[in-house]
C-alpha cells in the first residue's frame, strides 16, 4: 500500500489502483463489453420493410421462422424503407390451446399465460407489426384492429373471414411458400388496421405485400 504524499512511479500507481478496486475494474470492464456488444447488435439489425406477427398455438422453430422470413423476402416483400436490402421480420406469441367438441379452442389457463396475453394485447394497440398471422380464436374477436380487405386489395375475396382475413388454406401461396410448412390451413392473414403509428411508406408496403401474397398464382 502507498501512503500519502509518498512519490510513487506510473507502474506503482496502477499497483496501487488495482490492489484497491480491482473488483469495481472487473465489473465495469464486463458492463462495457456487455453495452458495446449489444449496441453492435442494434446496429447491424436491419430495419424491416415488413414486419409480421404470429399468434396462436403453432409454434415455430428458429429455423422453420428463418426459412419461412427468407422465402417471404424472396417472393413477396419490397424494398420499402429504401436501404437496399429487403427484410421481413417475425414476432410470435405461442399458446397452450384446448379444443372443444365441437371444434372450438379456446386459452387453456389464461393465468398462468399472462405474459404471452399482455404482449398480444399491447402488440395489437401499439406493436410495430401490420401483417397478422393468427388462430380464428383470435381473430374474431378482434376485428376492430383489423384493416378491411376492401381497403388491402379494392375487393372482397368470396371466401374472406369476416371481410377482413384470409383463411392460409384458401390462398395458392399456402402450399408453394413456407406457410404450409410453418402455419396450420385454418389460421388466418389479415393486416392491421391504419394507425398514427405507422409510418405512411411503411404500412403502404406492409399492405402491397399483403396483397402480393393474397394474389399470388
């Protein structure tokens, strides 16, 4: 240990700093390693040009949500923010489901899944997402945050659910894309209806993607 007002040389006095914090160094060393990894990771994240959400009780694979990103970037989704890549991205929410007699499913112990409920609820009032991909169960009862199809495509397919959606197993895309191999038939695609929170290009693109997918032959 050095004493005040005692002359010390450079190497000395880093002895004596390190033999005094080494614990505070250490620590603050891994903080800083741990902030500057994830501001790398933030950055090299690419802004989606379509953002799309899954909900029910399919759940996918890394690898299955991977590959069905990258054949959706392949086939339907445009450049629309303008950076030169073009990304679509996945947020999923999985439930426990319980079907019954009757065909039905409904949330088996909402309780316990309260995480997974608040994420759905915040994600259809203020999520970044505009394409949805979800069970019936939670489509119907949730058609005020739906865009009608009227306003996606200027029509109303014959086989639309409630105007709004899309049954998979009703679109050509179904089984030519990764939806067949990600998605039940029954879950149904719709877009999200219009919000100050979207930007004007970006829900545009959402919506064109949308339709491309619809249309696809």
């Amino acid at each position: 240990m050095k004493f005040k007002n005692e002359e010390v040389t450079f190497l000395e006095w880093i002895d004596n700093v390190w033999y005094h914090y080494k614990a505070p160094i250490i620590i603050g060393f891994f903080a800083i390693l741990l902030v500057s990894f994830a501001s790398v990771q933030m950055l090299a994240k690419n802004e989606p040009d379509v953002f799309i959400y899954s909900v029910g009780d399919s759940a996918l694979s890394a690898k299955g949500a991977d590959e069905f990103k990258e054949d959706m970037q392949e086939k339907f989704a445009k450049d629309v923010n303008g950076d030169g890549k073009v990304v679509v991205d996945l947020k999923s929410d999985t439930f426990t489901m319980v079907e019954t007699d009757d065909g039905k499913k409904y949330v088996y112990n909402p309780s316990n899944q309260m995480t997974e409920t608040q994420r759905f609820n915040m994600e259809l009032g203020m999520g970044e997402c505009v394409v949805y991909i979800m069970e019936k169960g939670f489509f119907s009862p949730n058609l005020a945050y739906i865009a009608p199809l009227s306003e996606v495509l200027g029509y109303v397919p014959e086989n639309a659910v409630h105007g709004k959606g899309m049954r998979l197993g009703d679109l050509v895309a179904y089984k030519s894309t990764k939806l067949f191999k990600n998605f039940p038939e029954d879950y149904i695609i719709c877009l999200a209806a219009k919000r100050d929170r979207f930007d004007e290009e970006y829900y545009k693109g959402n919506a064109e993607f949308l339709k491309a997918l619809i249309e696809y032959r």
